[in-house]
C-alpha cells in the first residue's frame, strides 16, 4: 500500500490533497481505523468533516474503508472537531473521526483520530497505525453508514449550563470555515445576539484560511469590533477547537492573556487547582497562578500533551494558539464555542467590559510567533544543535518542546519545530521593547551559527 508516511504527524494525520493525502489512501487509513475499533470492542463510530473541497471525497473513502471492517458509521456531516470530541463521550460511541485540516493552507486536508472519550490516536499510536495500513492485515465486516445531524446532542448540554440575556453586542467571525455552520446555530440558541462576519461556508476562505494565533487574520475582528461599536468579538479557526478574542476596544488578547481571566475564575471556584499552560506562553503565566493560589504547569505544545495533563488532573489548559482545554465544568477536552461561553459568562457575572477585566493583569512585550522555513528532515536537527549551543551560556533551560531559555529575568525566547508544518517556530518575550530586541538578535546569531537561518519581523510586537 503506497500511503505517505509524512502525512502521520505528531497530532493527526495531515498533508496536501491530493499529493499526500488521497481518496486511497483516506480509505486504507479508515481500515486500519476500523481494525483498531474491533479490536477495542467497538461497533460504531461518529464522523465529520470541515468544509474543505476535498473534504467529502476523502471522508466517503474512508467510511468505506471503516465499514468495510464491520464497524457501523454515522455520519454527521460538515462539523466542528469539538463536537466529534463530544459525541465520543455517548454511550455507544466507540470512535470520532474528524476529515479536517484545521489552519493550514486550503490545498491541504487531514483525518483526526478519537477513541471513545475523546482519547486522541497521536505520537506512537499515530506510527503503529500506519504500520497496519503498509500490512493491510484489516478485519472485514459489513459495517452500514448512515447520515444524521448530532448537532442537538451539543447543544442541549450546553443549555444546562448557560443561558445569556442578549445585552452583549458580539461579533462572530467564522472566516468561512466550518464554524459558519454551527457557532452561530449554537451561541443563538443559549440567548447570544451575534454580528455575523464570515459565516457563510466558502472552502476557497477567501479571507485566508481562519487561524485566531495569525494577527493578520484577527485584524479584520479587531477593525468590524470598532465599526460596529461592539462589546466583543470572537473568530475561530476552521474546525472549531480554537478561537481568538478581541475586546470592545478593538484589542486583540492572545491565549496566554485569555488563561489569566479563566485561571482567576477557575481558582476562585476550584482553590489550589492545577492549571497547565504550553512552552509558548507567557512568562507572565506561572507567576500569576501560583501567586492566585494555583498550581502551575507547563507543558509541551500539542493538544495530546495537554490532554495528558487535563488526564492527569489539570482543571484548566491553555495554549497560546487558542486552544483551551476544560475540566471539571466539561469534558476535558479543548473547545472554542465553550471557551466563549465561559468567557461570557464571567463577562456577565461581573458586569464589566472584557477591556476592564484584562487591565488588572501584568503585562509584557511579546513577538507574535516567529515562523522560520525549515524542511521537516531538518529542523529537529536544527533544534538539537540549538540545545548543545545554548546550554553552553545559559543555565535555565527548558527542553520539554523545543528549547526554551530563560536569559534574564522577564527576558526568554523559545525555538522550538512545529509537529504540523515545516518550519521553526520562535517566540521572544522581554518587560519592554528593548529587552525584546536584544533577545531578537540573540536569536538571530544563534540561527545563523547553527544553520545560516535569519530571523526577519517587523517592529509590531503585543504586550501579552
């Protein structure tokens, strides 16, 4: 069986349509899917799609190759990840299976993997099943298909948690991703009323593929905010499991900034919780839970890794590309339409504006993500040579996801390689402008002496 793989990646499966990822292969791969539900003791499995071109050809493959094992589908349609995350926790559901590709670029598609309980198939699982898709060993049945709209299942578990009275001005920006669909449908039926921008389904996303972490993409957000005089306004990414936040000033506060307002809720009700934030995040981040009486986490990026920790106990995760994962209230997985409702409704229980809640909160000067191009054969290399340089100089090294140096102390920078795409990813934080542009060309020399690699950002940065 000739499948790709490259297209098994740390967190799921992803590569570009039909290059990489085909029709075929979709089909060998819900196979081997299949085989795994079996073996598991399943019968039935959940799954969607985001509103990608390529989107419905390649999950038609791979029910085919799902049912083809024995094991029965319900397919739900275009969809949110979020909600295939949910939908594993019914009884009966033994699998989810997300066709999406989330924020990369649209010539791409993806398959995400859960077993029941949103137990996600990642790293090692990931490997193992591409290991029976080159086997084909596959049990065979003759599982049956059916379609069906799950979407009142979501909707009615939020409902008893939250209602809304409408007096917030909000607006929704989808981007033309799959969320077009869904969140408007969702946050309407809890009381929201929502100025829609982008909520139209489009898979050419003609405002570019929706990603709350690209500043670019959240510009528009911040600029219809200001326009329409609103109180807030929300964007997710495509599939629905991330989601940015502007506030009624028109600003933009990234994750790291959004966990300080939800760990200060959360420690209020759970004391002494432990919360975990990923090695992208603000230095601010540790020091503000510990002092609130929280126990603080920092763990590698990647929805696995904080699913780990969320396993493991954790109430709250964050990290800074706009996941946030929730426990004890929900399920423990990360959900962008939650997030909104528990930012809401914080909003509302104090009757201040998001602006005025974010203002007690420290603050530094912050590099948006820094995206270096490096072929995916190279930068881990690049990231072990980064490791022997660094730990000649500086004694606080974090290595648990790239490497992460502290060099003063409100000055760090991270460098770390994306598990989805092939780049390096780099982050700089300092207390002002001029810390962040030392540590700027600290970085630069360090890339340029490993691989002849330069840093290049304008003078933009975010206080964070």
């Amino acid at each position: 069986m000739q499948v790709k793989n490259s297209i098994f990646r740390s967190y799921d499966i992803r590569g570009i349509y039909p290059d990489e990822l085909d029709e075929v292969a979709a089909e060998a791969i819900g196979k081997a899917f299949g085989t795994v539900l079996v073996a598991k003791g399943a019968n039935e499995c959940v799954i969607g799609m985001d509103n990608r071109e390529s989107s419905p050809a390649l999950s038609q493959s791979f029910i085919k190759g799902l049912n083809s094992t024995g094991i029965n589908s319900v397919n739900t349609g275009v969809t949110l990840t979020p909600i295939i995350h949910f939908l594993t926790h019914i009884p009966g559901f033994g699998g989810g299976v997300n066709i999406t590709a989330s924020h990369n670029p649209k010539k791409y598609n993806g398959i995400k993997l859960d077993l029941e309980k949103a137990v996600t198939i990642h790293g090692e699982g990931l490997q193992k099943l591409y290991e029976d898709v080159i086997r084909g060993d596959f049990k065979t049945g003759k599982g049956l298909n059916v379609e069906k709209d799950l979407i009142g299942f979501y909707i009615d578990y939020l409902k008893k948690q939250f209602k809304f009275d409408g007096k917030l001005k909000i607006v929704l920006d989808c981007g033309n991703g799959a969320t077009s669909l869904i969140a408007p449908k969702v946050l309407e039926a809890l009381g929201c009323v929502l100025i829609p921008v982008d909520c139209s389904l489009n898979s050419d996303f003609p405002h570019g593929v929706p990603d709350p972490e690209n500043r670019a993409f959240m510009k528009e957000l911040q600029n219809k905010v200001l326009e329409y005089q609103a109180d807030i306004g929300f964007a997710f990414d495509t599939d629905g499991d991330r989601v940015g936040v502007v506030d009624g000033n028109g600003n933009f506060h990234e994750n790291d900034r959004i966990i300080l307002l939800l760990a200060a809720d959360v420690l209020r009700r759970y004391p002494g919780s432990t919360i975990v934030y990923d090695v992208k995040s603000s230095g601010v981040v540790e020091g503000f839970i510990t002092k609130h009486g929280g126990v603080a986490k920092i763990s590698a990026t990647g929805r696995s890794n904080l699913l780990e920790e969320m396993r493991n106990g954790a109430v709250l995760g964050s990290e800074l590309s706009g996941h946030t994962y929730f426990g004890k209230d929900y399920l423990g997985f990360d959900d962008g339409i939650y997030a909104v409702c528990r930012i809401l409704e914080i909003i509302t229980r104090s009757g201040k504006s998001l602006a005025e809640l974010m203002s007690v909160f420290p603050k530094r000067v912050s590099t948006p993500e820094i995206k270096v191009d490096c072929s995916d054969e190279e930068k881990f290399i690049v990231i072990e040579n980064v490791k022997e340089e660094v730990s000649k100089t500086y004694p606080n090294v974090i290595t648990i996801d790239g490497v992460r140096v502290q060099v003063t102390d409100t000055g760090w920078f991270l460098v770390r390689a994306s598990n989805t795409s092939s780049y390096l990813s780099i982050r700089l934080e300092g207390k002002d402008q001029k810390e962040v542009d030392y540590l700027f060309s600290i970085v630069d020399n360090l890339l340029n002496k490993v691989k002849k690699l330069h840093l290049t950002l304008s003078n933009t940065v975010s206080a964070s």
